[in-house]
C-alpha cells in the first residue's frame, strides 16, 4: 500500500497537510520550551548552542508555552514558505 502511495506522489505528507487544512482539520502541536541563565550556559559542560545536543530536561524542564495550530494553506508557496526558510 505504501508502495502505491508514494508512486503516486513523492510528496503525500505535503498533500496530506494541505488536505486536512482545506477541509478545516487544522493539525496542532504542543508548543514547549527550554530555559538556561547565560550564567548557566557559562556553566554547561557542553555548548548550549550546539544544535546536536540535547539540554538535560531534569536540569532544564520543559515548560509548557501553548499551542501551534496551522489554520490556512499558503497563498503564495515561495513568498509564504521559500522565503520564510
């Protein structure tokens, strides 16, 4: 079956996306943060700012901010996505 899905199209996920958003099932994600002090980050045995690291959630714990919801599909691919990246 997937076989048959992605021969279709390479981008399913995409269409998928687009479809539930035009049929008004607009997907949503918790949207969560971590906190450090600069003197923390002084203090970390790694660099915080490493994007191939991951922050210790006991000493940084997540902290709950609200939610993502995407409500409309872009109007203009390059100038709503391409550009944004």
């Amino acid at each position: 079956e997937a076989e048959q899905i992605t021969g279709r199209s390479r981008d399913t996920c995409g269409e998928d996306l687009y479809n539930r958003i035009e049929r008004g099932d607009c997907p949503k994600w918790s949207f969560q943060i971590q906190v450090m002090t600069m003197a923390q980050a002084e203090e970390c045995p790694f660099d915080p700012f490493d994007l191939t690291k991951v922050w210790p959630h006991k000493d940084y714990p997540m902290i709950e901010v609200g939610e993502i919801k995407l409500t409309r599909n872009p109007e203009s691919y390059f100038s709503d996505v391409e550009q944004a990246a």
